[in-house]
C-alpha cells in the first residue's frame, strides 16, 4: 500500500525524530530480508544518520562514521512499515529489522514486512546509485513540467499503467493513479501517444496537487499503512473514486463510478473521464 505520499510521511518523520542519531545496533532477524550487503552490516554500529531520502516507494537511510558513508534502503511498496518501537503492529513476528539508536528522539526504528525476500540492503555511495538507476525513474514532485511532457510524449501504451511505471515516473501506485487520472478527466486506458500538450500539462499539475495534498493529510491508511509514530493518514477521506464502485460521481454528472472489466482495480467515471472524445 504505502506510495509516494506515505513514503514521504515516513521520511519526514524519521527525518525529525532521528537525524543525528547515532546507531547503536542493527538487528536482522532473517537472513533472507536484506537483498544485499549484509556483510557489512556490523560497519553500521556506532555510525550517525546524517540524511533521509525517498526514492519511490523506498526510503534510503545515510548514516556517516569517520568519512565514510553507507546507506541501508528499505523498500515499503505494498506491505512495508518503518515503525518506532511505540507503535504496535498487528503480527510482530513480521518485524524483521530492529535499529538501537541514541541521542535521537527514539531509541528504536523496526521494519515490518510480511513480505520477507530482499527487501532490504545495505548500500555505499556506488551501490546506492546503481540501485536508483536500475528501480526509479523521474519523481513526481521535482520532475520540471517540460521534462514529463517530454517523457509522455515519448511514450506509448495506455495512461494507467504508465502512471504507475516505477521505471518511468517513480512513487505512484493504484491509489493515487486512479484519483490523479479522475481529477484530471482522463481515462485509464487513454493512449499515451495521443495525448495533447495541453493535456499532459493538465495532468502534471493535478499529479503534483494530489500528491502534495495527501503529504499533507499524512497519506491514505489503506490496508493497515502506519507512520512511525503510529499515526494514520487522512486522506483516505478525500478518495474521490478509489474502492467507490457504484457510488455516485462526486463531479454530479449524474453517472456512478465503475471498475474497468479488465482490470478490477481500476475505478473511474464513465462520463467525466469519457476515452472517446479527443481532449
Ligand atoms: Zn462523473
């Protein structure tokens, strides 16, 4: 479940809550969690978190001892949570990873996944980068307006799915595709190629303001999301269409919202995100 705007909640959090805080020990409860790296991991005790970054649907953590610095990135698409240790979860057998830390405002940072396969690693400066260059492609928040219409036009296929192309545009999932691609009245399943200027610009600026708006709310709690601390994101309150099927349009065009036939988790208007007129 977490996408970008969850992802970015947990940076932030993590950001105010253990910058500067040195790690004191790195806890792996199973072997198979971390993808890479993990005989390095005893470098970590003792090194200080210097930065928090978001690639994605990833979070990557900095920490620097003596002049070197390492990362360990956490993947949190579908099913992953950075939790403090405060915050209680539903199946704790599924905390794979506690961190100890001091001189922070936490003493402990765990990851929760269900999924267990590679889903951590532990990263120096070269690995981090090749991990960003194979995973993620532009982000949708710092993409100039010029660069993704350049990037849509260079595209083709249907709009949804290349919305959700972490290769391609980085940090969004079904959630927010679908209430991007209402917002801005276009289809799911509109040819990319075919879309005008004017249009894609169109979109951009709904993908930003959707985006930013959920960051505010703290994201969506969909299917058990958590930040840190515990707390749950609100803008599950402002979906217009996701998990809405048969409800009326909220745009009161008088139709109500259905799911695409071929692709169940797809929700739009039939009338206000019509694929027939060129727009
Ligand atoms: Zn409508």
């Amino acid at each position: 479940m977490p996408e970008l705007p969850e992802a970015e909640v947990v940076a932030r959090q993590l950001r105010v809550h253990l910058l500067g805080a040195q790690l004191n020990e790195c806890w792996v409860g199973r072997a198979d969690i971390v993808r890479e790296g993990s005989p390095t991991l005893s470098w970590y005790h003792g090194s200080v978190l210097e930065g928090v970054e978001r690639y994605g649907k990833s979070i990557a953590l900095g920490f620097k001892k003596e002049d070197e610095l390492r990362y360990v990135v956490a993947e949190l698409g579908m099913t992953g949570l950075l939790l403090f240790c405060a915050t209680q979860t539903k199946h704790p057998q599924h905390v794979h990873v506690r961190m100890s830390f001091t001189g922070g405002r936490e003493s402990e940072l765990r990851y929760w996944n269900p999924r267990r396969f590679g889903r951590l690693s532990l990263l120096d400066r070269a690995g981090l980068d090749r991990y960003r260059a194979r995973r993620f492609g532009v982000d949708p928040l710092t993409v100039s307006r010029d660069e993704f219409v350049r990037l849509m036009q260079a595209r083709r296929g249907r709009l949804k799915p290349l919305l959700m192309h972490q290769q391609v545009i980085a940090g969004i999932g079904n959630i927010y595709a679908n209430e991007i691609l209402f917002r801005a009245k276009l289809h799911p399943n509109r040819e990319v190629n075919r879309l005008r200027r004017t249009t894609i610009i169109r979109l951009y600026d709904t993908m930003q303001a959707v985006l930013c708006e959920a960051i505010s709310c703290g994201g969506s709690s969909v299917k058990d999301f958590f930040a840190p601390d515990g707390t749950e994101g609100q803008y599950k309150r402002r979906h217009l269409v996701y998990g809405k099927e048969g409800q009326l349009c909220p745009n009161r065009c008088g139709r109500m919202i259905r799911r695409l036939q071929s692709e169940r988790s797809s929700f739009f208007c039939p009338a206000c995100q019509s694929n027939r007129l060129p727009r």
